[in-house]
C-alpha cells in the first residue's frame, strides 16, 4: 500500500491589488493567495489542494495546515469512501486542534484543504476527474462520508441515501450532457468596485456577447454610486440579462433592506452576502423584507450547521458553497445534500485563486449525482488567475466545460509557485526592491 511521505505546504500571493481586481465593499486591496498544499507519496501521483485568502491571512492559513501534517504523514494513501471519510474524520476530531473553532475558521479551512488534496490524490490515482469519481461511488459510500451530527433534525441518513438513490437512475444520461454542453456560468468579472464606469460597460457589453445570462455587481461603498453603477449595468446588458450584486457583509440589517429597495428599480436578480455570513435571523429578516428579490450567501458560511440554519429559516433561496471555506469535499457533499432537502439551488463561489476550478466538480458532482438538476443553477466566473493551474477552468459561451484531467484540479505550475512563493519569490522580492 502507497504511503503518504510528507505534506509541503507553500505560500502563494498574487498581486491583484495592483489593478484592484477583486475590490469590493469590504475588501478594498485585496491580494489573492492560497495556502498550497501537496501530499506527497511513494509510488504514483502526489495529491494537491489549497485554502484561499487574501494576502497576510496566509501567514495564519499556512501554519494552520502545517499543524495537522502528523495526522497525514505516514497514512495509507486514500482510494476509496471508507479512507477519504476516515482522514476527515481524523482531522475534523482532532479535539486540541478543534478548540479554536470548533469546525470554523482558519483551523477549519485547514481541514478541507488537506481533506481536498486528499481527494484529488484518490481521484488522480482512479484516473478521474474528482466528480467523476465521486459521480461512481453509491449512494451508500457517498452518505458514509458525511458527519450527520448536529444535522439530523434537518437532514437524516435514510434522507440522504433517498435523495442520492432517486438521481442514480440518470447519472450516465447528466455525465453525457455535462461532456457535450458544459454546465451554466454566470461573471463577475465587469462588477469589481474599483473599477471605472467606463470599464464597467465594456466588460458588461463583453459578457453578454461571450454569452454569459448573468453578470454581477459589487455594491455597498456608496449608495449613489451604486445606483448609477447599475443603472448603466441594466441600460448596457438589457431586460432580459440577469444582474445580480454582492454586498460583501456590508450592512446591517435595516440598511440592506433600504439600500436593496433604491436599487430594486433595476431589477436585481439576488442580493449576495447583504449582512454577516453568522446572521441567520438576519437574513431571514432581509429576504422577507426584500421578496422577490433573492437572498443569496455562503462563501463565507463556515460549516454545515450555519448552511442547515439558514435553509431551516428560509433565510436564503440561493445557496453559494465554497470549495475550500469549510472542510473540504465531505462537508460540501452534506451541504449539496442540505439544498437539495430543502429544494434551493447551489450557486458555488467562485473567482478566488483556485475555485473556480475546485467548484465546478462540485456543481457537476451534484448535477450527476445528488440534485439531478441544473434549473435556476450557475457557477461564478471571474477571468483570472486561471493560467496558473495545469488543469485551467474554461468557460465557453457562458458555459463551464466539464474537466477531464484526472484530480480536483488544484495543482498550479511549478514555475508559478517559484514567482509568486511568498516572502522569497521574484514577484514579491522585485517589488519590495523597487
């Protein structure tokens, strides 16, 4: 049996503040970066998964991973259900480790980006794309991996297995569909804050003839600004194009309400993380007030229980995973799971380094195998930062094409990791000396 030798963990900085690509309301200069991991093994592909942040962050974010190396170092190589649900629950049950969050936070994401290196090791070693392979495991397997504590008043076993046996009938006709039409894609690329109004109508115009249905907005600096910001967005994409905006926990509860309904004119499609990700009562407040405009969060959500609370107060009717917020592809399984119960659709977060091409197997995993629908889903696309990984994410026509490489598609080319390794590499060492 291969064993897993070592855990190398590299901290990788882009800097993106420079052009103000991924500004909004309260991340003004932001550095987009990720914790790197890789487990290394002794015969066959090494595994490699990431946690994202945004610039010092990954100083916390990095040690963190570190910490957990000797509940990996030494371990069977995982290759199945049984072993990827036995390493989460290891790292996850880690009661000294467990204490700073419990199963939140920095601790927390640390989980997941071992638990997704792990599975795209298991997943590169079955020569498969990760939702693939765990588009192949049973509905048994697939509910084996999933901690339904603090869940079952929401969620039990025997629902779970229910709702993943009523999709196994159509799973090869949806893999099929995946392959020849890709899965739906929404942009955010024109919506940064920091840009230009004129930048804005052109990277709108761009969308929507690069097909895109959907293009989103950062709001929540200033409420003028914002106004005549998504009067031109509406005015330049037309009546029919979808526009969606994103507050970024900007407000409170009474003021996302009031700041909404000056923007309602324009026919938002959803507000986006309008308050605190922890505030389910507060959501619940703002989607009643706001109907029929959508409340959607999650990229910041940090567990499956806040995810259970939110679907239990009809506090959301989109929800927005994240790849590599909490503890990795097992817990993500569960909250795939959760939304499909509850009937709301998962739209993933994305644009981050590296989620967009983490995300998109769980949408197409869940397409496959747990919802067995696309209607009134889409995955964020933000264009950058893809030409950093081996396995890039492609849109076409607004369309995410499904990946074929083998893996969670997480690995970045080893000459990026040499520029832009932070404090050490040429990026980072030729700006401090300018």
């Amino acid at each position: 049996m291969a064993k897993i030798t070592g855990m190398e963990v590299l901290d990788v900085r882009f800097p993106t503040s420079k052009d103000l690509d991924g500004s909004d309301a309260m991340n003004p200069d932001p550095d987009y970066s990720a914790a790197y991991v890789v487990l290394h093994t002794d015969g066959g592909p090494d595994g490699y998964g990431l946690a994202f942040t945004i610039g010092r962050g990954n100083d916390v974010q990095a040690a963190a991973i570190r910490a957990l190396a000797p509940h990996v170092v030494g371990r069977d190589v995982p290759e199945d259900a049984a072993t990827l649900g036995e390493l989460s629950r290891t790292l996850v049950g880690d009661s000294q480790f467990r204490w700073l969050g419990p199963e939140k936070g920095v601790a927390h994401m640390a989980v997941g980006a071992i638990v997704n290196a792990a599975w795209d090791l298991a997943a590169r070693r079955a020569n498969l794309p990760v939702w693939q392979f765990a588009a192949r495991m049973t509905p048994e397997e697939l509910v084996s991996l999933v901690d339904f504590r603090y869940l079952s008043d929401a969620l039990t076993e025997a629902e779970a297995l229910d709702i993943l046996r009523r999709a196994e009938p159509g799973r090869a006709e949806r893999v099929k569909q995946l392959e020849a039409h890709g899965y739906r894609a929404y942009s955010t690329s024109p919506g940064w804050l920091g840009y230009a109004d004129a930048k804005l109508v052109r990277l709108a115009e761009q969308a929507v003839a690069d097909g895109f249905e959907m293009i989103k907005l950062k709001v929540g600096g200033n409420l003028e600004d914002d106004v005549r910001r998504m009067k031109l967005a509406r005015e330049t994409v037309g009546p029919d194009v979808r526009i969606a905006v994103d507050a970024n926990q900007r407000w409170d509860v009474q003021a996302a309400v009031d700041w909404m309904t000056e923007l309602a004119p324009y026919d938002p499609y959803w507000i986006e993380e309008p308050t605190s990700p922890d505030d389910v009562l507060g959501h619940a407040a703002i989607a009643k007030a706001l109907a029929p405009i959508r409340v959607a969060t999650g990229e910041h959500v940090q567990n499956r229980v806040i995810f259970k609370q939110l679907l239990q107060a009809d506090a959301i009717s989109v929800l927005q995973l994240d790849a590599a917020r909490v503890g990795g592809f097992n817990e993500n399984l569960a909250i795939l799971l959760l939304a499909a119960k509850f009937g709301v659709p998962v739209c993933p977060h994305a644009g981050g380094v590296g989620l967009c091409e983490l995300v998109r197997h769980l949408s197409m995993f869940d397409f496959v195998a747990v919802s067995g629908t696309d209607a009134d889903r889409s995955i964020e696309w933000v264009d950058h930062l893809h030409e950093h990984f081996t396995d890039p994410a492609v849109v076409e026509r607004g369309r995410y094409l499904a990946p074929t490489a083998p893996g969670f598609s997480a690995r970045m080319h080893d000459a990026t990791l040499r520029r832009f390794r932070f404090p050490d590499g040429p990026e980072w060492t030729e700006t401090a000396s300018e």
